[in-house]
C-alpha cells in the first residue's frame, strides 16, 4: 500500500481487495441486489473491466427486474431502455394501469400480482410478442372485458397464467376465452369466486384439454378422464355452491350449578340450557344474495317458539323473548374487501336446539346453504364465520293457586297448563 504523501490514486488498492470491498457484511459499498441477479455481477465488472461502462451497456445488461413492495404506481417509457429485459415482477406495489407501449419487446415474463389493476384495457395494445408468463393475481379483475383480452389474439405464445384470488364469477365465458390460447399449459385459477362452484375443476379439465398444470397440480391422466365429458355437457353447468355448516361436540363448559349456594331458597328454580348460533348468508331478495331452497332450517331451533307460535313463558319478561325470537333473525353484515371500500351483505342467524348442561354436548346440527351468488359467499368466508355459545337461564316459581286471592302483582301472571311460569333472560356466553 502506498503511504499517504504518495500520489497514488484509488486504482492502487488490488484487484482482489476491490472485489472483497463488494461482498464484506461490514463493507460500506455492500448493498442488497435482490432486484436483479445481474447487480452483482454488474458490479464486480465494474472492478474487472470499468472501460466497459458506458450508458448503453448498463441498460442492455440487465435481464431480470424485480422491484417489489416499493410503492410503484406508474410504470414510464424509461423501461424501454432496458432493450433486454426478459424478467420483470412489479409485485405488491400500487400499479392500477400497465401501458403496453412501455414494455421492452424482449419481454418473457411479467408478474404484476397484488396491484391495483381493475381493467386489462391498457396492457393488450403493443403487447410483447415473446410474453410466456403472465401473473395477474389478487387483482380486482372480473368484468367480461377484461375476458375478452385473455385471448390467442393477445398472447399467442402465453405458456403460463396465473390470474388467481381475482373476482371472476363467470366460468363459462373465462374458459371460452382461455381456450383459445394455443400455448397455454399451466394456469392458475383458485381463489376465483366461481371455484367454490361443484363444477370446479372437472369442467375446467375438460374445456382445456392440453391444460398440463392446474393450480399448481399436475393433471393426471385418470383425473382428465373422470371429468371427460362435463365441456358438452356445460348448459348443465350452473355456477352455484353448496356449503354445510355442521355443529358437534362441545367440551370445557364449566357446570353452571357449581355456582349455586347451597343454603339458597328453594324457589325461584333455575335452569340453564346452551345452544350454538351462527350466521350465514341470507335468503335472496332483489339484487342480492340467493340462497336455493336447498337451505334447511330447523324451526324448532332457529325460533325458539312452540308449535303454535307463542313463547314457552308466561310472564310479561317472555311476551318481550317472544317479540324477538318469533321473527326472522336477519341483519346487514359488512363485509371490508380490498381497496378500503365495504359491501354489505345480508345475513340470518341460525341457532341449535338447546341442550342441558353435560360435560360433553353434543349438539349434532347441520344446516345447507346454497348459494348463487359466489361473489358474496367469497367475501363472506373471507371474513371467517364465527359461532357463539349462548346461554339460556330459566327461573321458575310454582303456579298461584285458583284459592288464592288475586292481587295487583299477580294479575300479570296468565295461567299455565304445566302449573308454573318460567321468566326467560338469555346471555352470551362466546
């Protein structure tokens, strides 16, 4: 090393201490080159041959781009100068338009998942003619403009795309348009709303019969020809799905009379009894969710009323459980999605019959749904459902006696034909 008073220059420091000045952890010129394997390789050029870094070359270098989660929005003609990019993935940022203009035509691979992208308008003008994968996923994608350009006219060489947890709803028209892309060998379609459909994926197999990958499974011979025929059969196909709710066991329900004293009176006589209620999607009304009248309901446990429609009390505190247990229990769920805005969709609470207290309740209830509107169910099951333990505690005193005079107090108190009255209060317990 030269001393200090030299003149020498930065150039007299030694090949190999320039290279170890680029991959030392505790060196100030190391830096993350995750974006682009040919960063490191770039850099060590720099060292071994600087002549060559001139403006031109830089650019036409770099194969592969892999900007993610840094908040992009914009995507300018600068990328053209990139005259050999073949990778580009623009992951997680806040993307709503891809300009076809601006897209190298070297281009092979382009992965835009989870942007903001809500049409496909801008990206199939001036498309790169050598595009094989084309990731589109976790995109508000679902209009049947945006299916229309997933077609061969657009991507003639598309080997790969993968366009899952989008909003497709429409199974039909998408594999109509997907089925025109001479190449297309993998595809990625889960998270769709119209995958919750039965139809999914026999109907699918079979309408792309040179599909070799569906998400991220391989197609086995005996799988293609269990689905062959569901393509000719597709007026059959309807895009609904069928979901049970069922409700078993319950343990570790402490035993509610542990906490009863043992010197209290002997009336009033309290009981409790537990139950399970949910809620689902509701019944169809105009330009809402449709429920088939598949959904069965077990009136004795949603209503909570006896056969001729009152409730089992007697008291004045019962007419009110009666008031609000005898009508349907539906209510506007909101339902949060992506870009910060909220749908409401409509939802009834379900109930299973009550059961008295044991160490292991088995409350055996199952309850189907179908429902026609997969685009609610998605966001619905998105959000989680959720079942609640509620408990029902019973207090009851004797009847008063025909002999006994009638009072003020007790004229509220109507006459049972079990001989007692029963005040109902009802608490959530989860």
């Amino acid at each position: 090393r030269k001393t200090k008073d030299s003149a020498a220059g930065a150039d007299s420091e030694s090949t190999d201490s320039l290279l170890d000045l680029l991959s030392c952890h505790h060196s100030p010129w190391r830096y993350d080159d995750s974006w682009s394997p040919q960063a490191s390789a770039l850099r060590k050029l720099a060292v071994l041959s600087p002549q060559h870094l001139h403006t031109n070359f830089i650019y036409s270098y770099f194969t592969t781009l892999r900007i993610v989660d840094k908040g992009v929005s914009a995507i300018d003609n600068g990328l053209l100068k990139f005259s050999k990019l073949e990778e580009l993935v623009l992951s997680a940022n806040k993307i709503s338009e891809i300009p076809a203009e601006n897209l190298p035509s070297s281009l092979k691979i382009l992965e835009l998942r989870a942007n903001r992208l809500s049409s496909l308008n801008s990206l199939t003008g001036r498309l790169p003619p050598c595009l094989q994968y084309l990731g589109l996923s976790h995109n508000s994608l679902a209009s049947h403009e945006d299916v229309s350009h997933l077609t061969g006219r657009h991507w003639p060489q598309l080997v790969c795309l993968d366009l899952s947890d989008c909003d497709f709803q429409d199974q039909k028209t998408l594999l109509e348009a997907l089925s025109s892309l001479p190449c297309l060998k993998t595809l990625v379609l889960e998270g769709n709303p119209f995958t919750l459909a039965p139809s999914y994926p026999g109907f699918t197999v079979d309408r792309l019969p040179a599909l070799s990958c569906l998400d991220a499974s391989w197609i086995s011979p005996e799988e293609r020809h269990s689905f062959r025929g569901l393509a000719e059969m597709s007026e059959l196909i309807t895009d609904t799905a069928s979901a049970t709710v069922n409700v078993g066991r319950m343990r570790g329900i402490l035993d509610p009379l542990m906490s009863v004293e043992e010197n209290a009176p002997d009336f009033p006589v309290v009981s409790f009894s537990y139950f399970i209620t949910y809620e689902f999607l509701s019944h169809e009304t105009p330009g809402e969710l449709n429920l088939g009248s598949e959904a069965k309901f077990d009136t004795a446990s949603t209503a909570h009323v006896t056969e001729d429609g009152s409730c089992d009390t007697d008291l004045l505190s019962s007419k009110k459980c009666e008031r609000e247990t005898s009508k349907p229990d539906t209510e506007v769920c909101v339902v949060n999605t992506e870009g910060a805005c909220s749908d409401a969709i409509r939802v009834s609470s379900h109930s299973t019959s009550k059961l008295t207290w044991s160490e292991c309740m088995d409350f055996s209830d199952a309850q189907t749904y179908v429902v026609s509107s997969l685009g609610d169910l998605k966001k619905f099951l998105n959000q989680g459902l959720y079942l609640r333990l509620e408990e029902e505690k019973v207090l009851s005193w004797p009847a008063v006696s025909e002999d006994a005079p009638v009072t003020k107090n007790s004229q509220t108190v109507k006459e049972k034909k079990g001989g007692k009255g029963k005040e109902n209060c009802r608490c959530s317990t989860g």
